[in-house]
C-alpha cells in the first residue's frame, strides 16, 4: 500500500491526538502518524469491541480519509494486530533487557513486570487480552500466540534465576508465571482508560504483593523496594 | 415448561456421565439429571465456544430429546446462565462459611481462594469467566455483574479482616482482590480439562504463591500451611 496520506484537513478541533489537525505544529513524520492511527484504533475497539469498529469510525476520529489508513495498515485485522504489538513490544523490549542484565532475578523480573503492568494498563490492554484471537486470522493469530508465549517463558526463565540466586524464594516456575500473567492480564477487564488510577500505581502495588505476598513479613526482611 | 422426560434410549453407551442411561442404576431424580444437562452444556461451550453449540448437539452428547433439555432450561442462554450459577454457587458458599467464621482472616480468605479456584479450575471455568456478557442477555447479564460483585467485595472484606486481626500484611484491599482474582480468573485460559494437572494442585500453588509471595522467607516465618 502506498497511497500518499491525504493533506490534512485544518480544523478548529479539541482531540489533541491528531498530528494531521495540530496546526503550526504539525509533524510530518510517518511514525508518529502511524502511532495515532493505532493509538485511535486501540481506543475504539477498547470503548466499542472490535466488530461494532470500521475503519470508517477511526478514519473520522482522527479526521483522515479512510485511503490515508490503508497507507499504515492493510485491514481491519492488521490494525488489531499492530494494536497487540504497540503493547506487546514494551513488554518484549524489557524482556530481552532483563535477560541480558546482570542484576538479580529479583530485580530484572521486577522490572518485566512493571513494563508487563504499564502495557496492560495502556489502550492497548484491551487489544492485548480481550481481543478474540479469531479476529486476528489464522496467520497472524498464529504469530500472537507464539509471541505471547515468549514472553511466558522468559517470565519462567527470570523467576528460575531469581530461585537459583537466592533473591526470590522457591516457587514452581510455570505456575507462579501463569498466577503472574493472569493477575497483570485481567488489568484490561478491569481498568477504564479514564481512571483516575495511575497505571504507575497499579504497577507498584502488584508487583508489591506479588513479592511480599498476602502475610505479614517482619521489619527485618522487608524488601528495600526503591 | 413441563414437559416429561423421554423415556431413557436404553444404550450400551460407553459414556459414563448421562444418568439417562445408566441401565440398572438408573437415578431417576431430577436434580441429578438436570445437573447432567448443565454439565454436558458446560462441557460443549468450553470445548466449541457458545456460538458453535447448539442445544440439538447437548441433547445428542446426553442421547436424550431436544424437548427433553426444556424440561429443565429455559434456552440456551438460560443454559449458560445455570453453567455460570453451577460454578458460581460453591464460591458463593465458601463465602458465606468464612464469612460467619471466627477464624483469623488469613484463614478465612485461604478457604474462599481454594473454593474460587477450583471452580474455575472445573469445567464451569469457561463459563464462569470466557463467555461474553452478552450472550447471557440484559437481564441475566446483570445478575451475573452483580453476583461477580459480591465476591469480589467479600474476598476484600475477608482481606481487611485479616490486615486488621494482624494475620495478614498491610495491603491495598481492592487492587490486591483484583490482582487475586484476575490470577484465578485466568485459569480458566490456560488449563485444559483434559490436563493431568490436578485442580487441587493448582489451588494450592496459588495459595502458596499469594501467601508467601515471591520473596524469600526465613523458616521462622514461614506459615505452618496444612
């Protein structure tokens, strides 16, 4: 696809998310314009589903022409796929650095779970978990799960580092990352994108209770979390 | 609806769960079999989705009539609506036990996660938490939001017990009932009915794993779990 985006259309309009309408300012850059429309699609399918969404509805809610999307995006499906990988590459990007840190298992899966946290908990939660993964095709759908479960098991990989150096305690790896994800996952069931509860917060008090767990710890050995 | 049962199609059948057909042991009580009919239904939806299943393929998994299933459903919506109750109604009574318990909070919330979890670890799970609101309709839609409700208050109610009897540590009551039940809801994503990994295994590494967190604890601290 490689229709020239349409020229903007100048208006007076409030949405603050459109590179296309923001006047003296406007951006030229192609990512940032690629990054709003997917931006707009997560936001859409996140407040209506992804079948009562056409690309119509997006093109109007960043006030382009409906070609000017095909120049980001093949389809309707490729959208939702690009809204699943907008939030799974944060996730993915603290992944491989944790694994290639030497800090302990502790500290870099701290730091997985936060970027797992904060993606969830971004428009493009609802993309992540709560899209039916027969809405992506088979092909894409394929690479979702494939993707998704690298990410379990680096999960894995982290939590069996943190076992073997002593920073976390003993625990079966599969199933305290399925707990893990499952507790992070159901974040898009929950939170509303216009919550007055910072994703920062939700991210800190998880992963609190996941590392101190439900019972009380004495003075003495609590974490000296930053 | 009123309609007497068919007569039982006398079968050598070789599944064993149809009370219609289990010759010389026939139990003719009705709750019994009604309960057959919410499990097959159960059964189904988690293994083909609720669009794919009709009632036509529940009647012929139980090899009773059509007619038969209205004698104890309403429709299939009724039908997923009794799959949802049928899971939900043992979280419900763990609920209720703990509730008007004189045990330590920590014990009280312990016996209510292990009552949630293995709902959804049974084949009610997929009803209980992948079906869509929307296929239940408005009205059963809206018990079941407000059934979902009540536990989640009770689990925060039991964990306020325990911050304030001191058997459990200080923590946000809501975020972490929503971190407890998300983990739990998820089973319901990953475990397969057919898996050799038993529900009560799942229980307890949950248990264990929101109990003691990932964290290391000294020995003396460690909680005498039964």
């Amino acid at each position: 696809m490689s229709i020239i985006p349409a020229p903007p259309a100048r208006q007076a309009g409030t949405e603050p998310d459109s590179p296309w309408r923001s006047g003296g300012k406007r951006r030229r850059d192609r990512e940032l314009k690629r990054d709003a429309v997917i931006r707009a699609a997560a936001r859409a399918f996140d407040a209506r589903g992804f079948h009562n969404t056409s690309l119509a509805d997006i093109a109007l809610a960043l006030q382009v022409t409906k070609p000017t999307l095909y120049y980001y995006v093949e389809n309707k499906e490729d959208l939702l796929f690009q809204c699943f990988l907008a939030g799974l590459e944060g996730i993915e990007r603290t992944l491989a650095e944790a694994l290639e840190s030497h800090d302990d298992g502790r500290t870099r899966l701290r730091r997985v779970l936060r970027g797992y946290a904060l993606a969830i908990a971004s428009e493009y939660g609802w993309c992540m978990v709560r899209a039916a993964d027969q809405d992506l095709g088979p092909e894409r759908g394929a690479q979702v799960k494939a993707r998704k479960a690298g990410i379990d098991q680096g999960i894995r990989r982290l939590i069996r580092a943190g076992i073997d150096d002593g920073s976390l305690g003993t625990l079966d790896p599969k199933l305290t990352a399925f707990a893990i994800a499952g507790a992070l996952n159901w974040i898009a069931h929950w939170h509303r994108q216009d919550s007055s509860l910072r994703p920062e917060t939700i991210a800190e008090e998880f992963i609190g209770f996941f590392e101190r767990g439900l019972l009380p710890r004495p003075p003495q050995h609590r974490p000296s979390t930053p």
